[in-house]
C-alpha cells in the first residue's frame, strides 16, 4: 500500500510541478514511461524487504511483479493527471 502512494505521489508532484497544459496522449506516454521505470525500482525495493517475498514458483514471480509494475504505473499515470489538473487550477 506505501508503494502505491509513493507512486500516486510522485505523479501528483510531476504533474503539478511541469508547467502548462499537456496533451492528455502525451502526458500519459510520459507518465507510463516514468511510472514503469519508478514502478521497477518499488518493486525491487519490495522485493528485497522481509515483508515482499513473492513465493512460489518463478512464473507466479515473474506475473506478480509484471502485476505490480503496471498497477504502480496506473498510480502514477492518475497522480500526473491530478497533478496537472491542480495546476491548472492554481493558474486560473
């Protein structure tokens, strides 16, 4: 669950902190791209934690961390609209 804020998080920030009115298709290609790369370094950091141990064998692995890093990337995808939609209203 603390992943899934820090990703929210980080998306928020880097859509509310990038100034002006982005294309929606290119703000979510950006915030797939940033949020894939944020998603892996959570996930392997949660790999590594005592609490993150996948189990099984190495496929249910593999989908469990494909799983994870796409939902980090969703977190973060909203967190740069939200963000963007924050600004935008901070300049009205």
């Amino acid at each position: 669950m603390w992943f899934e804020l820090a990703a929210l998080l980080m998306g928020i920030a880097f859509g509310y902190l990038r100034s002006g009115k982005e294309d929606l298709m290119t703000l979510i290609r950006q915030g797939l791209a940033l949020g894939i790369v944020i998603g892996l370094i959570l996930v392997i950091l949660s790999l590594v934690s005592p609490q993150g141990e996948i189990g099984g064998s190495q496929v249910a692995g593999a989908i469990d961390l494909s799983v994870r890093v796409i939902l980090l990337a969703l977190f973060f995808i909203i967190g740069v609209m939200v963000g963007d939609l924050l600004e935008a209203g901070r300049k009205q």
